[in-house]
C-alpha cells in the first residue's frame, strides 16, 4: 500500500480528466481513495454485502438495534434499512468533496433493488425514494428495457441516475439518448440542470468474462490475449460516439479484470470506479498514466478478430447490434442480475443470523 497519497492514481485525478472513483462503500476503502483523488463511489449488492463482511465490528450494534427497536419488521424489511446504512456513511465520507465541487461531484451510488430489473414502476419509485436520502445520492439502475424506460423520467425529476447492469455499445447509447430527453425536458420546464451528473456504466471486464464464455463454448480459436480487449474496445467506440452526439452524461467504466482497464481509458472525459484491490496494484505497479491513451485505438487486428470470429462481441461493438428487447436476454445482462439477486439474497441471510440465530 503507498504509504502516502501520491502515486498513479493521484497523478490520473490531478492531472488528467479521468475521474476515479472508488468500487465501494467501505470506510476503509473509501478513505483511501478519497486520499489519492477519488470523487466518489459506487456501491451494488455483491459489493455491499463483502462490506457488511469485512465491516462487521462496525455494523454489528447498529444492526441489533434496528432488529430490537422494530421487532414487527421482516428480515427483508431490515436488511434494506441496513443498506441505506451502508450507503449514507459512505456519502457522509464523501460529503467534504460534494460541498467543495458545489454539488457536482462526489456522490454515492446506491443500487435499486435488482429483483426489480423488469419493473418500471418499482425502480422509479425506488430510485426517487434513494435520491432523497442524502444530497449526494447517485442512484443506479439496470440498463434493461424496463430499466432504460425509468432513465427520462427519474432524470426530470432531477435523480442523477448511474445506469448499471450494462455492457455494451448499444446500451450505453440507448442511456444517453434517454437522459438526454430528461435533461431536455427539465429545461423546458425551466429546472436546474446545472447539477445533474448521470453516469452510464459499461461493465467492461463482464463483457470480458462473456467473450470467454463464448469462445469456450464455441470451441473459437482466436489469441486469448484479443479476449482482454473486448471491453476497451467497446468503451473506447462508445466515448467517440457521446463526443459526437454530445451526449452530457458520463461514461463510467467497472468490473476491472486486467490492468488495460485502467491505462486504456486515461485522458477521456470518463470515469473509473476502481475495485479497492486493483487500485493497490495500480498505485504499487509504477506505471505512468498516459494522459492521451483514451484516444488510442485499438488494435485494428485485434478488433477483425473479435468482430469476425465472436458474434456476441460484434453485437455489442455495432451501434445497432442490440436492440431495447435484447438488452433483456443478452449473456452478460442475464448472468450478472442473476449474481447481484443472489447476492441480495445473501445479504438478507446475514441479517437473519441476528433475528433468527441459529441454536445450534
């Protein structure tokens, strides 16, 4: 770990327009970033349950007294009320960095409930509920059908929105242009829009994981090397498609699995929200970050291979390659709300073992 503030990452946050925010809410975690420049964070199920995990002494009594003071509440009930815990102490943490950017940068977001991926009803009034937490509440939701639909109407009501469970180039145009006709209605109404910073994610190391999959099951002979690419390529095409619209949301960039994740993407207007571990190894590593990297291109080689070889990556390269239906069923969309409902599921049990104690 550096032992001081400085390293590449603060040099990325300085010097550069990249943002880099921290994959967590933990106070542990967030406290380091935030150190070394990050402008906030991001937070869903798996993430908070692991923080619940390693945060446990911290959380412990707040917990017992949550189950004590509501003894009608169900387990669900609970474990909700103890995530918008987790989430509010880490947009407590970031507050500091709220006030001093006048309210444009660090925020926390929050997730909606992934259960409700194909519900519109429920993410906009969850989403709207999350956003009135605390000043600087992000909140995100699923780049599904249902989930993209939500995007204009919580952007009017003025919830800046970090829409999620998202991979590829199409989704992340179909965000833009939502949050666009939000901010453009917000306008007419003659409302701030001076405030609102909506993200939309591309998970790019999930991506990743999917090409492999595919290429597995497909028995494809391409360089395994092109498969750690996938998610660059897709990212970098999609910021050179929101210069062009000029698309006022930010492209945010997850999942991290190689170190290309990081290097590819600095110099764009962009975001990185950066698992706690690979920001240790970016800082420890001594790389130098290129300020003009983002732009880049890929490997043209590399880009023939994919889009000729696996067809799931060529559907996420073209800007047309899925449509609003296909986000639905699409590999990637599917296996990651399975893992985040799991993992909510997971994060109810830990709050069983206080209302429901095993007596064995």
């Amino acid at each position: 770990m550096s032992a001081t503030p400085n390293g590449p990452l603060h040099q990325m946050a300085s010097e550069t327009p990249t943002q880099y925010l921290n994959d967590s809410c933990s106070v542990e975690e967030l406290t380091y970033a935030i150190a070394r420049g990050a402008i906030g964070a991001t937070s869903n199920p798996v993430i908070v349950g692991n923080v619940l995990k390693k945060e446990m002494p911290l959380w412990r009594e707040r917990i017992a007294a949550t189950v004590a003071q509501n003894p009608g509440w169900s387990e669900s009930r609970v474990a909700w009320a103890i995530y918008q815990a987790l989430a509010l102490e880490g947009a407590r943490l970031l507050l500091p960095v709220y006030e001093r950017s006048g309210g444009k940068l660090g925020r926390l977001s929050i997730q909606v409930d992934p259960a409700a991926y194909n519900d519109r009803n429920a993410i906009l009034n969850q989403a709207t509920y999350f956003a009135g937490l605390a000043p600087n509440m992000q909140v995100k939701v699923p780049a599904t059908s249902a989930g993209i639909s939500a995007v204009e109407e919580l952007t009017f009501r003025g919830v800046n929105v970090n829409v999620t469970v998202s991979f590829c180039v199409p989704q992340v145009l179909a965000i833009g242009d939502a949050v666009e006709r939000g901010l453009q209605r917000r306008e007419a109404a003659g409302l701030d829009v001076a405030h609102m910073t909506p993200y939309a994610t591309m998970m790019v190391g999930r991506l990743d994981d999917w090409m492999k999959v595919q290429v597995k099951k497909g028995a494809i002979e391409i360089p395994p090397e092109y498969l750690e690419w996938a998610g660059v390529a897709c990212f970098k095409k999609a910021y050179r498609v929101y210069q062009r619209l000029g698309y006022r949301t930010t492209l945010l960039s997850a999942a991290y699995r190689n170190t290309l994740h990081w290097t590819e993407f600095v110099g764009g207007k962009v975001a990185l929200t950066i698992p706690y571990d690979w920001q240790l190894k970016y800082n420890a590593s001594g790389i130098t970050p290129n300020n003009g990297q983002m732009d880049a291109p890929v490997d043209p080689a590399i880009l023939s291979a994919l889009t000729a070889q696996v067809p799931d990556f060529k559907r996420a390269y073209a800007e047309q390659g899925l449509s609003l239906t296909d986000f639905d069923t699409f590999g990637p969309t599917v296996r990651t709300l399975r893992s985040f409902i799991e993992a909510w599921h997971t994060f109810v049990g830990m709050i069983r073992e206080f209302m429901l104690p095993n007596p064995d």
